[in-house]
C-alpha cells in the first residue's frame, strides 16, 4: 500500500504551497498521474480520506487526470501506446523501448480561496 | 511522519537500530490534535479579499522529496566509492540468505555495510552481525518499502569506509518498493524458483526497475514444475537488459558468478 505514502506526499505539498500564498482553504487539488507510473487510482481513493483528514486538503475536491502510457521504440522507432509496462512495440516486436509518456505522479494545480 | 494514519507521531514511524539497541519508548496515547488544521467557520474576523477562487499552478512530482534525498545518497555513495545494491523481492526468496553466504565467501575480499529493512524485528539484522559485519536495522513500522530518508539516516549511523559494498535488503515486497528510488548504484531484485515463472509479467515494475536478476533456490528444481526459461522471457519480455545469476544460496550453486559481478561493479563503480 504505497498509496498512502503517496497521499501523504501529496498531503505536503499542498500544506506547503498553501502556507506560502497564506491562503486559507484549497478548494480543489488537480493530480497527474500516468498509466504506467505504479498507482491503482481505486488503492489511493481508498487511503485518501484517512491520509488528508485533519489537515489542508480534507474538504478539497480531488481531480485526477489519467495519462495514457506511451513508448517509442529502441529498433524501429514506432511510437505506440501501451498498457502494460512489457508491452512490446506493434510493428516489429521489440521489447527495447524508452517510455515516454505515463510515468508521471504530480500534484498539477491548487485551487485556493 | 506516521505510516499508519499520517498523524506526525513518531510512534508508528521507522526505527534505524544497531543489533542490541533498544528502541525508545513512546507512549501509545498519541493524538491528532498536534497536526490538525482549524476550520474558519468560528472566525470573528472579516476577510476583506474577494472570494473568487485563485488557481496555484504546482507541476510538482509527488516523489520529488523521496528523489532528492536519493540523489544526496548516489552522490555520497559515488564520492566515496561505494557499491550499494539495493536488494529486493517477495517475502522469503532468499534476500537474507544470499547476503549471509556472500558474506562469509567473501569477507576476506570485499569490506561490507548492511542495511536491513524489515517492518518488525532485529532478526535479519542479528544474523547478519553474527558474522562480524557492521549492520543497521530499519524497521518500517506498518511502511511496506525502505524511503531515501531512512537509507541516509541510516548511512549516517553506519560511518561507512571507502571504497566499500553497501547491501541495502530492502522490505520484502514485490510491488511498494519498485518506485522508490534509494540512490543505489544498482538494484537486485531477487526471485525463487518456487515463485512461479510468470511473477515478472505478474508484478512488472520491480523488474522494469532493476538491473540484475538474481534466481535462488535452484537446488529445488528436481521437486517443483517450472520452465527457468519461461521465467527469463518473461523477464526479458518486461526489461530486455536484465542480467541473470542462477543461484542456491544454501548449497552455494551458482554463486561464483555473483561475486564475480560483484568485483567487477566494485572496481569501477
């Protein structure tokens, strides 16, 4: 359940931001998180409101926008979309590949009042 | 930072222990009034600003603290020389095992630091002082994974020499500790033959994420239905560049080949 180390993670910098724009309630927290970068949305939404109760997130609504995986590949230089992290490449089968797109686990915006 | 629920005790956080240290002793009765944040709706005072909602554009990884403080642990690592391999696997493929046999072979050879990383108990760590190797425990508490901040606290404690092997046995976990980053120079995950030989595909990022692929417990293929072939396709279908040892760290099988890489990756680390 890394989740909620995630959660906690996110928990801090939100906390952080807010302190610095002295600001008095998030309304609104904006995550990025990529298809392949290791998180099941349904573990966080399960650990979340025990990780943000008591503290600046814990009546903010949560945005979470899910980024599809997507390599290119090593041999053939496809770009393809994929599923899995061991997806091979489409057109030639090469496991050889660079990921560029999905591993991504940011906290996007805050929305402050 | 409490793992279990967040609260900033450190009742439930992890304990960095030398084998025969006591732990300090907290109270159980901890609260969360310390951390909690005050809601406005009793405040007396007017807001003069408008309350239209500002949008703070963050752009900040999640695991950023995690990642500095790795690369503040590569770096000293690098500096001074030392090997650290992060070792990681299910529960009971045999981490402790093989570390103790590399251990005893090669103590003559290559000066050693161990971190172990377990929820609960000095077991591991006591095992591994029984041979004369200066050791550290971290107990995670209800943590599933070793953090880069526990890794350099416990670097802190251990005062390690140049030019050195540093073995870091991570919490015996398949899944938690593939995405966090201890500033290793290279990470083993390790995998028994009595696994089942789809556990790469099974649990992909802890061998997307690792450099070298250590099989234990070949002694047992004569007893169990498993194709070592399909386990390394499988493998190899998930990180092409994975490197193989075919170990028994109980009968000492294999193990020749490991310690050659082992000198090799220490010369010119």
């Amino acid at each position: 359940m890394h989740e909620l180390s995630i959660a906690m993670g996110i928990v801090k910098i939100a906390e952080d931001e807010k302190a610095k724009v002295k600001e008095n309630t998030i309304t609104k927290i904006e995550l990025e998180i990529g298809e392949l970068a290791g998180i099941e949305i349904d573990s966080l939404n399960f650990v979340w409101e025990s990780a943000v109760k008591g503290t600046a997130l814990e009546n903010s609504k949560k945005e979470i926008t899910i980024i599809p995986g997507k390599a290119i590949c090593a041999d053939c230089n496809t770009e393809f979309f994929l599923e899995n992290i061991y997806d091979s490449c489409p057109k030639c089968n090469s496991n050889f590949k660079g990921i560029i797109q999905g591993k991504e686990l940011r906290v996007k915006a805050l929305e402050v009042i | 930072m409490c793992g279990t629920c967040g609260c900033g005790s450190e009742t439930n956080g992890p304990t960095i222990l030398k084998p025969g240290e006591q732990p300090h002793q907290h109270s159980h009765e901890h609260t969360h009034d310390g951390v909690h944040f005050h809601s406005h709706e009793n405040d007396t005072h007017n807001h003069e600003h408008s309350h239209t909602h500002k949008v703070l554009e963050i752009e900040q990884d999640i695991l950023q603290n995690n990642q500095v403080l790795a690369a503040r642990n590569r770096g000293y690592f690098e500096a001074k020389n030392i090997l650290a391999l992060n070792l990681v696997s299910s529960p009971g493929s045999g981490k402790t095992a093989i570390l103790e046999r590399t251990l005893v072979d090669l103590k003559d050879e290559i000066p050693f630091y161990v971190i172990e990383g377990d929820q609960q108990t000095l077991n591991d760590a006591n095992r591994i002082d029984a041979l004369n190797t200066p050791v550290i425990q971290i107990n995670t508490g209800k943590g599933c994974h070793l953090e880069s901040d526990m890794v350099y606290n416990a670097v802190k404690k251990l005062s390690i020499k140049d030019n050195t092997v540093l073995m870091i046995e991570n919490v015996g976990n398949l899944v938690c500790p593939s995405m966090f980053d201890l500033g290793e120079s290279k990470r083993v995950v390790i995998i028994s033959v009595t696994e089942g030989e789809d556990k790469p595909i099974k649990y992909p990022d802890m061998f997307f994420t690792s450099d070298v692929c250590i099989i234990n417990k070949i002694d047992l293929l004569p007893y169990i239905n498993i194709s070592i072939k399909k386990l390394k396709d499988y493998a190899l279908q998930v990180n092409p560049k994975l490197q193989f040892f075919e170990v028994s760290a109980t009968k000492g099988d294999g193990m020749e080949q490991w310690y050659n890489w082992l000198k090799k990756n220490m010369v010119k680390s």
